[in-house]
C-alpha cells in the first residue's frame, strides 16, 4: 500500500513540473530535462526559436507575471516618465538618455535593439533567454494559428503551430503609474525600438478582436515573454 502512494505522489508531482514554469528570478541550465521541457516549447519556426511557456514571473501559463519598463530588469511599484531609468527630467521635460535615434529627443546613441544588461529575460533567467524582436513577434503570428480563448479563467490567445505544440498568452493588461489598466488586452514587449518615435518601444498588441505588432510609451510596465534559441 505504501509503494502504490510513493509512485501515486511521484507521478503527481511529475505532472505537475510539467504543467508549471519556472521563469522565476533564477538561471535555468538544460541538466534538468523536466524543467526545460516545462519552460520551452518548440513550435517550429523557421528560425528555430524557442518560446517560454510562461510570462516573466508567472509560474503558470495563465498567470500575469512580473511588469517591466522597457529597458529595466527589475519591476516595482511606479511605472511613470519621472521613474523611467532612461528618461532625464529637466523642468517639465523629459529627455532620453539611451536608445535613442533622434536628437531632438535627447542623446542620440542610434542603439535600436535592447543590449544584453538592459533585457530582463537575459538578466534573471540566462542560459541564452532574452525578449524577441519585433521581427520574432512576427514570425510567431506569421507561423502560428491565433484564437482567443480563456485557460484556467484567463483570458487570452492560444497560438497553435502547424506541429501541434501551443502557447497561451494572458490578456495581461499594462500598468500606467500605480495602476493595473486594460487587463483584456496583451502589450508583451519587443526589444526593438520604434526608431521614428524613439519615446516608443514595438509591442505585441491584442485584444479580443484581433492581435498585432504594434509599438507603446517605453516608460509603461508591461509583461515579457522571453524566447531563446535551441
């Protein structure tokens, strides 16, 4: 009888490393095959990228994770222009100081992509993870079947490749100052900066009637889905 619950709770606790994430603030290696298999899902794209399974921060595909500001590794209580870490504030303006390709916007550095120090996914979690280009966005709306949907009473869409393999992406919202905002719509962050409007960042956008690249305010707090190659 003892035997029979031994493997009854192992299998149980199997189940469930497969079923939950661990893109929590901690490195991850491949060693533990359970763990890779529970973060990364292969849904073959032609690039070969590799899609987490949960939100910066969530320990379940349904769950919100963590927020971040465009460019910062940290989350925290005020997502405003005044605690942006790439603004600098002079009277009543606001200038940027990194990523930057214009002049009349402030320092123009002509970085358009997220440097490895400034990507949140590279910085807790290693091991190659980092948030995807717009470029990647697309590929992943290009290559996959998009329906919206609800998963453990989130809402959000279920994006479906042609070989079978899936990930959801809640209907997260965003945070504006100290307040939760929009939570039946995703702005999952891109690493590239809107170029023409440098105060902007590109953001996966989408709502129940549709889902789209589109760019946002870099100093809002919006969640990340961090991708890695095989």
């Amino acid at each position: 009888m003892k035997k029979i619950l031994i493997i009854v709770c192992l299998a149980a606790l199997t189940i469930g490393m497969l079923s939950s994430c661990n893109n929590t603030n901690t490195k991850t290696t491949d060693a533990d095959n359970n763990t890779a298999e529970a973060e990364w899902v292969d849904l073959g794209l032609p690039s070969g990228l590799l899609w987490a399974k949960c939100n910066l921060g969530a320990t379940t595909p349904e769950k919100f994770g963590d927020y971040y500001a465009w460019g910062e590794t940290l989350p925290k209580n005020e997502y405003s222009m005044a605690t942006y870490s790439y603004y600098n504030q002079e009277g009543e303006n606001y200038t940027l100081n990194k990523y930057n390709t214009q002049e009349s916007e402030g320092l123009a550095d002509s970085l358009t992509v997220l440097e490895a120090a400034d990507d949140a996914a590279t910085s807790l979690l290693g091991d190659g993870a980092r948030i995807p280009t717009v470029a990647e966005w697309q590929e992943l709306l290009d290559n996959t079947t998009a329906e919206w949907t609800q998963q453990n009473g989130a809402q959000g869409y279920l994006l479906t490749a042609t070989n079978g393999n899936s990930i959801f992406l809640p209907a997260a919202g965003f945070q504006n100052g100290d307040s939760h905002l929009s939570k039946n719509t995703g702005n999952y962050w891109s690493s590239s900066l809107e170029t023409l409007l440098p105060n902007n960042a590109h953001i996966l956008n989408f709502g129940s009637t549709g889902i789209r690249v589109s760019h946002y305010e870099r100093f809002h707090g919006s969640p990340i889905r961090p991708v890695r190659q095989k």
